[in-house]
C-alpha cells in the first residue's frame, strides 16, 4: 500500500467503526426490563414451574405471559399522534399516568403494557427516551 494512502486509510477505518451517539433498542431498555422480557419469552418456549415462581417473586404478572408492563420515559408528553403510533403496534398507554419531568430529572414518563415482540419497534422511536419495567417488588426503604 502507498505510505501517503496510509493515514487516509485509518480515518476511513476509524470512521466506520466508530460508535455514533444514536442509542440502539437495547440500549434504551433497563436491564431488568431486557431480563423479564427473556423470562418470558423462555416460559413460553419452555414452561417450568421453576421459572414462574421466579417471574412471580421479581413482582411480574404472569396471567398473560406475551404482555410486559412498563415505563416509558419521554422528554415531553406524548402526542396524539405518537400514541396512535404506538396503540396501532399493540402497545397501550396510561395516559393517565403521566409523570412530567421535574427540576433535576429532565423526563417525564408513562405507564403502559407492551406486548413483549414490540420492544425493538418501540425503543427505535426517537421520542422514547429509555423504557424500564414496571413490573417490581415495592419495598420501603
């Protein structure tokens, strides 16, 4: 190779390796809500008594295995138009339950059921923030 083509050659390399800013689904979703989603997804492939009593104990519904409950974080209510989005992919809203953001938290969030195959789909939409489960143990502190 050319030695003056060299340093061009580990720009291009570098630019396209290089991580964007762009949050990916996964990234988007809490860890806790990534696991639930596996729980149930394992249940439903493989059900054993084990793992409900698991899914149970972590405070998950399990009448309805396919749906997750969760929280969406948003920087600003949702629009219409955005919950018809969502609504028209199986997703529903509380929209009820809005939080707004407040002084040194900058989201606001929602409450809503997520069938369990839409969390790429919803997590894609820019206006979601980050999206956690819903689905916990309260403990006090």
């Amino acid at each position: 190779m050319n030695k003056r083509l060299w340093p061009l050659f580990i720009c291009l390399a570098l630019l396209t390796t290089s991580c964007t800013t762009m949050a990916t689904p996964n990234q988007k979703a809490s860890s806790l809500l990534l696991l639930q989603i596996e729980l149930r997804q394992q249940q439903i492939a493989n059900p054993t008594p084990e793992r409900l009593q698991q899914m149970k104990n972590m405070g998950m519904n399990v009448d309805n295995l396919d749906i997750q409950r969760i929280f969406i974080y948003l920087a600003q209510p949702i629009t219409p138009v955005q919950a018809q989005e969502l609504h028209a992919t199986g997703i529903t809203l509380y929209l009820d339950s809005w939080i707004p953001p407040a002084d040194e938290h900058l989201e606001g969030f929602l409450i809503a059921d997520m069938p369990i195959d839409k969390l790429d789909e919803l997590a894609a939409r820019d206006y979601v923030l980050r999206l956690d489960s819903a689905e916990k143990v309260a403990k006090p502190l």
